[in-house]
C-alpha cells in the first residue's frame, strides 16, 4: 500500500495551517495513497509558549476537519499532533487517527516528555506545560496493524519493541527534531527501530522555519525492515510517497529470524498497561 507524509509549513495561523493540511491529504489520496501521516505540532507553532494559546479538545474544531477529510477521501489519517490536546484541566501532545468513515480509530498521547539541555546548543522542557500519556497506541488497516509514537518517543527502544510484540509492521513517528539532534540522531535512530523489530519506520516532520523560535529539521523519512532509507524529504515543504511491501517484510523476517530466536527464558519486555 502506498503510504505520504506530509511535511508541512507551519504558521502562526491555525485556519491557515489546518486548511493546507487538508489540501495536500486531498493530493496525497488523488496520488493513490492509502495511509497520509501529518507532522508533529503541524496546527500551531512548536514550543512550550504556544501550548496553552493553541489548546483544544478532543473532539474539537481541528479533529473534526480531519475526521471529514479521512472520510471525504477514504484514507487512514494519522492526524500528526494537530495542537496540544486539553483534557481536565491538563495539556497532552496528542496524536489522533482516523479511519476511512471518519471514525477516530487512535488518540496517542506522547509517553515521553522532550526535557532536554544541551549547553550551548539547545533547551527544552515540554513537562512545564504538558503532561504525559500513559498507554500505548495501535491500531489495525487492512494492509497492517500500525503502531504509533510522537517525536521523542522514537528514543526509548522498549515502546517499540513492544509494538512489535503485538504484531505491528509499521511505527508511524510524527516528530520535530531540532538543528542539534536532528542531524545527529534523526535517521540513526529510525534505522535502529526498523532494524531491531523488522518493521518499517516512517517519520513525519514540520518543514524548517529558519525565522520560528524551534527550527525543525524536516526530512520526514520512511525506512525499511533491512535498514535502508525508502524516502526522505529535505528541509522545504513537501509531501513524499512510498510503497509499503508486506511482502518484503516478511521475507526478511523469514531470512533472519530474530523474533523467533529471543531468549525470552533469559529477558523479556512486556506492556504493564
């Protein structure tokens, strides 16, 4: 099945943003895509300052524009992070995803917070102003089951381990690396999750704004079972496609059997929620 990431240029300008976003799914499903995944934070501008400012509910004004373009045209949509997600009284990072009648099949909350300090490179602390989810997010197509996580998330092998466990072929990122840890681990670490679990890895990122207060790397990237980078965008506007084949999946996990040779009398990884 044909899979499009769309990585979009993110303004100041909610409507604006939410109005574009729908217009390149609309040319992604025209292209023959079956699966379009939007970048992180691709309804309002990325930083902690903004969070609040941009806050909806879950369903909201956003959600609902992409309930109706899932349905119009008969796609799954994995709604990137369209703003911050407000729920009692509490601010999430969440993704939501929905199915080709509009049902909302998904609402992954972002597990791990991106607090970070690099002296003289880069400070970050999303848990000033958001809080975290607690569980994970799958959910099934008829070509794969698809696992999901947000940006950060991509670090900590074990979320991915376990969607492997739970028979996902596909882990779908929307992320907004930055200039530091962008260049530096963007494309190591999607090779390493694709490689370890024999899935594929596709990462969806805002298109770089030299002039916003958190620049984002870009280059939204879909990497294969064997480790190789299918896709890849640059730093500019975008939408890229690639074609996910199951088949080749599963002729790579029969070559080298590694989840059938775990020892798993020795270690395991298990999902406590």
């Amino acid at each position: 099945f044909r899979l499009a990431l769309i990585q979009l240029h993110v303004s100041a300008l909610k409507s604006d943003n939410l109005q574009r976003a729908c217009g390149l799914v609309r040319e992604a499903s025209a292209k023959g895509a079956k699966v379009v995944a939007l970048p992180e934070c691709f309804n309002s501008p990325y930083g902690t300052q903004y969070f609040k400012e941009y806050a909806e509910k879950i369903p909201g004004e956003s959600t609902q524009k992409l309930s109706e373009v899932a349905r119009e045209c008969s796609i799954y949509l994995i709604g990137g992070r369209s703003i911050p997600e407000e729920d009692g009284g509490k601010l999430y990072n969440t993704c939501t995803v929905f199915g080709p009648d509009g049902a909302m099949l998904a609402k992954h909350r972002k597990v791990h917070l991106f607090d970070i300090n690099i002296p003289g490179k880069i400070q970050f602390k999303e848990s000033e102003t958001l809080s975290p989810g607690n569980s994970f997010s799958m959910f099934d197509t008829p070509y794969c089951k698809v696992g999901l996580g947000i940006c950060y998330d991509i670090r900590f092998a074990e979320m991915a381990q376990v969607y492997g466990q739970k028979g996902c072929q596909l882990l779908i990122y929307p992320g907004a690396f930055n200039l530091t840890t962008g260049p530096a681990h963007w494309e190591l670490l999607q090779r390493g999750r694709a490689v370890d679990n024999q899935v594929y890895v596709a990462t969806v990122s805002p298109a770089r704004d030299e002039k916003a207060s958190y620049v984002a790397w870009g280059h939204s990237t879909v990497v294969n079972p064997w480790g190789e980078v299918i896709a890849k965008a640059g730093a500019e506007e975008t939408v890229i496609y690639t074609d996910i084949d199951l088949k080749k999946l599963a002729e790579i996990r029969q070559q080298i059997p590694i989840l059938s040779q775990k020892r798993c009398d020795l270690y395991g990884i298990e999902m406590k929620k």
